[in-house]
C-alpha cells in the first residue's frame, strides 16, 4: 500500500496519565499514489511530540465507551458513516 497522509475530519479525546491523550478520530487516508481516499475511524495517542502512527492501545472498555460516547455528543459518530454512503 502507498504512503498516506490521514485527514482528520472529526475528533474527541481523553487525557490520560502521563500527558497523553487518547484521540478517536473520522477522517480520510489520502494517498500519495493518486489511489482514491479511504475513510474511517482511528484512535491514536498524542503526545506532548506530537501524534504516535503505531496502533493505539485501548486500555479499557470504559475508555472506549466514553470516547464513543463523546462522538455520539458531538453528533458525528456513526452520522459521517451514513453520509459517505450518500
């Protein structure tokens, strides 16, 4: 697969010890290849250097619930997956 840039579009997140935030995010993986762009959900952690591209560790069903919850709040969790289908 083709290196990409990932476009956030929407994003809620927690902080958690350390000075990390636990980001969930909607947004589009646009690639350097001219293939079409993917869209999707992620979660990432930021830190006080800046986003870490490995895959975030979810550390609990509690923190999932509430970062689901915070983008339902927001009214853009589930609602930009029915858009793209549009």
């Amino acid at each position: 697969m083709s290196m990409a840039r990932f476009i956030t579009s929407h994003e809620v997140g927690m902080v958690m010890g350390g000075g990390w935030k636990l980001l969930l995010q909607w947004g589009a993986y646009h690639y350097k290849n001219g293939d079409a762009p993917q869209y999707g959900y992620r979660f990432i952690w930021k830190g006080r250097r800046g986003l870490q591209s490995r895959p975030a560790r979810i550390p609990n069903a509690k923190t999932l619930s509430n970062l689901l919850k915070m983008a339902k709040a927001q009214g853009w969790f589930l609602k930009c997956e029915r858009e793209r289908r549009r």
